[in-house]
C-alpha cells in the first residue's frame, strides 16, 4: 500500500481523521431542535444547549474514527477515492485510532451523563442508544452500514433523537416544531451519507459493503440522495405551516443547485467530494436559518 507523502502530521492527521468537514451534520440537529424548545419555552437554557451540542459533536467525531478504524481493518477502504482515512493509509495503527473512537465516545457519554442528571435521568437510555448506534454503524459482528441501513439510522440519531432531544431538554416536552424540523435535518444528513456512498460504491461493492448505493445501483443511488434533498425541503414547508418564519429554511434553497446537479450528471470518485461538502453546508446554513426563523416565532 502506498502513502501519500504529502499526508499530513501529528494532530493535523487527527483532525483530518475526525473528519471536520462533515461536523455540521451535528451542529445542525442542535441548532434546530435547541431552538424550537427554546422558543416555545420562552427562554434558551445555555449550558443545556452547550451540553447538547457537545454531545453531538462528540459522537460525529467517534463515529467518524470508527468507521476509520472498523473499514480500514475490513478491507472497504482497500481502494480509497475519498479523502485520506488514518487506518487504511497505514499512517495511524488501528488500535490507536480504535482508541481515538473510544476516547470520543467516552467523552460524549460523561457530558451526556452530566445533561441527563441536569434534566431527566431516563435520557441516559437515549444516550446509551445513541453511542451504541455509532459504535455498530461499520463495527460488531453485523455492522448495519454494511446492510444498507446507514440512512435510515442517520435520519434516526442525527435527525429525529438529535432534534427532538436537543428540543426536550429546553422544554421538558418536544413541540411539534421539533418533528418536523427533525425531517428536515434528519434528510440532508441521510443526503450527506448518500453522498460518501455513491462516491464509494464500487469499492464498497468489491468489500461487500451492501450500503444502499449499492443495493440500488447507480441510478437508484443518485436518486436516493435527490429524494432526501426534496423531502427536507418539503419539510420546511410543512414547518411553515405551523411557523411561518421557519420558512426562512428556504433561502438555502440554492446552495443545493450544485450538489444535485454534480450527483444527477453522473459525477463520480473525487469529482463527489465537492457534492458531499456543499451538502454539510446546506444542511448547517438551512438549520441555521430554520433556528432563527423559530426564535423569531
């Protein structure tokens, strides 16, 4: 296996293995659902807010070097068309980048841990959940990313659980505003890991990672990613009715031109990082804009 000289050190490598670019897809789910419990509360509890974004974060950041680590000792990045990955390039040991993903869910559970006793001790359950979740994505011995269930779990935990949570923990309830802008989220981070799979479908095909670009196909897959880009959309709408500053969502409309038009005309391998990365940005900027348009409200 080669290594790429150019590759960076030290802490660069680790912060390129924890894969910055796709934090928004954490951030997102906080903004909205922090800001539908806040508004219809009346008032933002900070430190519950900052808790909850830790959390998430810090499971993005474990999941990230799981799937690093679990696929790099699997095989699925043998034949790597995305960016660099620590365990597969031979940069980092496996173990060591294991250890990094369970350094960051430890610390995504201890500020769990904290938020739960601050508001209800039950969320514990959720928490554990969720950590259990991002550990089995590409880990355990029937990893459910190799099934082609890593949308649909993503819609789950970064969309439904990261909202309406962020939301409960305002509230003490989650407002209907809160369901719906799970949705919204919930489909552009579905649309982010599309993304990552329709770019690694071929080699993923080759490891027998049956992720749903590979299930569906070429066609199936780009068309995957159109629908959760429309539903979310849809979403905002159906937000509106209930908020209708929350309708601001919509001026992110344009940012998703790009990456749609870049998946429907075929772009493949490198050519869909830039589609994966304006996706984040869609995702992070319309969340914004929902957040604002609630607290608005």
């Amino acid at each position: 296996m080669t290594v790429d000289t150019e590759a960076p050190g030290g802490a660069r490598l680790w912060l390129t293995g924890a894969r910055p670019r796709t934090l928004g897809a954490a951030v997102a789910p906080v903004l909205v659902g922090t800001a539908a419990g806040s508004s219809a509360a009346g008032q933002l509890l900070v430190v519950r807010g900052v808790l909850a974004l830790a959390v998430a974060v810090a499971l993005q950041v474990g999941v990230n070097y799981a799937n690093d680590y679990s696929d790099g000792v699997r095989g699925a990045d043998a034949e790597r068309v995305g960016p660099l990955r620590l365990t597969a390039s031979g940069l980092v040991p496996p173990a060591a980048v294991r250890r990094a993903a369970l350094g960051a869910f430890a610390v995504a559970a201890v500020v769990g841990l904290a938020l739960s006793l601050l508001v209800e001790p039950w969320l514990i359950l959720v928490g554990a959940a969720a950590i259990a979740a991002a550990a089995l994505y590409t880990g355990g011995p029937r990893p459910y990313g190799y099934l082609g269930l890593g949308e649909a779990m993503v819609l789950v935990f970064f969309g439904f659980v990261a909202t309406a949570g962020s939301a409960y923990v305002q509230l003490g309830r989650v407002p209907a505003a809160a369901w719906w802008g799970s949705a919204a989220v919930g489909l552009l981070a579905a649309a982010v890991l599309a993304t990552n799979n329709i770019r690694d479908r071929v080699g993923d095909a080759r490891a027998g990672k049956r992720t749903l670009a590979v299930r569906l196909g070429e066609r199936g897959g780009r068309l995957l990613y159109v629908v959760c880009v429309v539903g979310a959309f849809a979403a905002v709408v159906a937000l509106g009715t209930l908020h209708p500053w929350a309708l601001l969502g919509l001026v992110a409309l344009p940012l998703a031109v790009p990456p749609v038009r870049l998946v429907l005309r075929g772009a493949s391998g490198p050519a869909l990082i830039p589609a994966l990365v304006a996706t984040v940005r869609l995702e992070l900027v319309a969340a914004a804009l929902i957040a604002l348009g609630l607290w608005i409200s």
